[in-house]
C-alpha cells in the first residue's frame, strides 16, 4: 500500500489544445468514476464536480496548468493516494518503479519502448511554501548530499533558471550545475553550489539510499544504529533491514533508529515482527572454533522516527510499534494516508494514482487521522540548515536509556 521519467509528453510552458485537454480531464473522470474504492465518492456528486471543472480545464494554457486542475478535482474526494503526474514530476517515475509489472508496461510501451523509466536528477525532495521552494529532504549518498546542500536551504535557481524538478537536470547527467539557494532568512546570505546530476533508476534508487544511510552513531558509551527507510514497498527493504542488524553496520549497536520520515509507503504488517516475533537465535561455529552469532530479531531498545511524509504502510508499521510497546515515536503526526492506491496511465502518458481499495487497521479507519507520536517534537523546515532536532531527540532517547 503505496502511498508516496525518456519521453515528455508536454514541455512546462507548451500550449495546449483545447479539445485535448478536456479529454484528459474527461478521462481522469471517467477512471475514478469507474474505480475510486467508494462508490458513493465520499459524499461527493461526480457528475456536477465533471461540470465544474470541464470549463476550467479548457481555458488551460499549458501542461502544468492543466495538472493543477485536475488535482483540484480529484482533491474534492478528500483522499490519499488519489493525484494526478505529469512526466515533468519525479513521483510519476518513483510510482513506476514501485508499480514494476508486465500489466502497467503494456500502457508504458508506446511511451518508454526501451522500458527506461530512469530520470536525470540531484536526489532533493521540495515543498512549496509560501511562494518559496525550500528542500524538505535529500536521499542518502544522492548528488545533493555530495554536495553538502541542505534540508531547509530556499531553491533559488539552477543555472540561473526556476527550478524544476525534471527539466533542470534532464542532458545534464555527469555535467556541473549551479545551485543558488539561501540558507538563512537574510536575502544576502545565499550561495551558488556545483551540484553533477546524476541518473536515477525508479526502481533500485530507494534501496541504495536506505544502504547509504545506514550508520552507528557514538554517543557516550551508546552505540546508536541508524537507518533511513525511504521507500517499503517491497521485500526487498525489510530484507536489508534483517541483514544490516544480522550481518551488516547495526549488528553491533547497542539501541536502532527506524527512520520512515518522507518517500513512500507499502510496507505489510508482518515486518514488525522482528521486534515481537519468538524465534531461535543461531551460533556458527567454523573450523577455526571461533563462534559467530546470528540473531534475525531485533530484541534491543529502538525508537522510530515519523512525519507529515510518513504515509500508507509506514503508519500502519507505527501504529503497530505504538500499541505493542516496541519503543517510542519521535516526530510529527503522520500523513494519515491510509487507503491503497493504483496507477493508471492515460492516453497522453500520464498518470493518475487512484485509491482503489478502503483499508481498516484492526478494525480502525487512520485515513484521515495518522498516528500521533509518543514524543512530539517539531520541524521548522524554512531555513533550517540541516539541523534534525527530531532525530536528535531520538539519539537522546536512546542515549539516555543506554547509558544510564
């Protein structure tokens, strides 16, 4: 349960037809008409919303407008895993990378015939506020993080242009860019940072930023374990999990950070149990007598991290370690985006994410709610300068129990 690019269908600032964006609009509608979960639409009358926004869509002017429209219409159902990409969003080909299957790459064949859904980029996520561009997170060991560029630093340009997403960094893979941010509230204080896209591939990005992030931090006596989750849909990341606290960099830590702040979700339920299941722990012993450990639960103190970016799986995970008392939540309320969700590409290439199934939590609807953490600690993103106050306090916490 997902939440959270190589042929471009409409450049940024191109025209579009009129009848050609109100099919768009008109087949958007249609699909959700034919498969959003609820059948009554959340209360909503989907004929007269089809009303409304027809006539808006029509008078759009380029791509980026008509997107706008559309997830205005489909934010009238008040539902997660409900948004309308374009090819000029990183999510639409993260969405692809998630939903790898032969079904989705008969619609993807006309436009990716080589099946390369890979897209140039730096590794920065951004939110939009107040008019302002401001990095809310960078993937682990991604261009960004090489070139020390900050959660909270204001985007002001690349290479002297608006930053986007997708078109800043597309045939610049390997070449230098400029990146002018300012990190402070002071207009003055701003800096130009050489940055080298690189190409990321939808499909293995998440996992090589999980490995990236993974460390024991010292504090005290306290030997501090530590990994980024960004994506848990799939397998494949609770399996690095295992091996990184059975083989790899946290086998030796004393406490765990499980950190599900931003990306995606999709994780299934059954990956808490390495904090609760009862299993055998195993000893190896080789030729040269020398024994060797192996235990495949994690049965030492941990805490997980959570934020407003902590959607679908992962808080279905955090509801799970807050009512079996694994160990604290340190953050801000998660997402509460609790529906599973499915892409359909359109006509055009484009894609539309659709809640396509309700989903109770032990009985219990978090759509809507989230899970509120045992310890709040806020985030001022503007300008923060790389600073995580909430990880920190989870070192704290940590620390604190460790050494005591």
């Amino acid at each position: 349960m997902s939440a959270l690019v190589c042929l471009l269908i409409f450049p940024a600032v191109s025209s579009l037809r009129v009848p050609q964006a109100v099919s768009t609009l008109n087949e958007v509608w249609q699909t959700v008409n034919e498969n959003f979960y609820e059948p009554n639409f959340n209360g909503v009358d989907w004929k007269a919303v089809r009303k409304k926004y027809e006539p808006l869509a029509a008078q759009t002017k380029s791509s980026e407008q008509l997107s706008n429209v559309i997830n205005q219409m489909l934010s009238e159902l008040k539902t997660s895993h409900t948004a309308f990409y374009t090819q000029l969003e990183p999510a639409y080909y993260q969405l692809l990378g998630i939903f790898n299957s032969e079904g989705l790459w008969k619609d993807l064949k006309p436009f990716f015939p080589n099946r390369d859904i890979s897209y140039a980029g730096i590794g920065a996520f951004t939110k939009e506020l107040n008019g302002k561009t401001f990095i809310s997170a960078i993937l682990d060991g991604s261009p960004a993080a090489k070139a020390k560029l900050k959660v909270g630093d204001q985007l002001l340009s690349v290479d002297g242009k608006k930053y986007q997403a997708i078109e800043s960094f597309a045939n610049k893979v390997g070449k230098e860019v400029q990146v002018a941010v300012q990190r402070t509230l002071d207009p003055n204080n701003r800096e130009t940072i050489t940055v080298v896209p690189k190409k990321f591939n939808p499909t293995t990005m998440f996992l090589d930023a999980m490995r990236a992030s993974t460390q024991v931090i010292q504090r005290g006596k306290s030997k501090i374990g530590y990994i980024h989750i960004w994506s848990y849909a799939g397998d494949q990341y609770q399996q690095q999990l295992e091996e990184e606290i059975t083989y790899g960099k946290l086998r030796d830590a004393d406490s765990l950070i499980l950190d599900l702040r931003e990306g995606w979700g999709g994780a299934s339920p059954r990956y808490l149990s390495i904090f609760t299941a009862k299993v055998p722990s195993l000893i190896q012993i080789p030729r040269n007598g020398r024994k060797f450990n192996l235990d495949y639960q994690w049965k030492k103190p941990a805490v997980m991290l959570v934020n407003q970016g902590s959607r679908s799986g992962k808080e279905i995970l955090a509801y799970g370690f807050k009512k079996y008392s694994i160990g604290s939540i340190i953050g801000t309320k998660t997402a509460g985006a609790v529906v599973g969700g499915r892409p359909f590409i359109l006509k055009d290439g484009n894609l539309l994410y659709l809640a396509v199934v309700d989903v109770f939590v032990d009985g219990e609807r978090l759509e809507g709610k989230g899970v509120t953490p045992d310890i709040e600690v806020p985030f001022q993103l503007e300008y923060a300068q790389g600073v995580d106050p909430q990880k920190e306090k989870a070192i704290e916490v940590l620390a604190t129990s460790v050494n005591s």
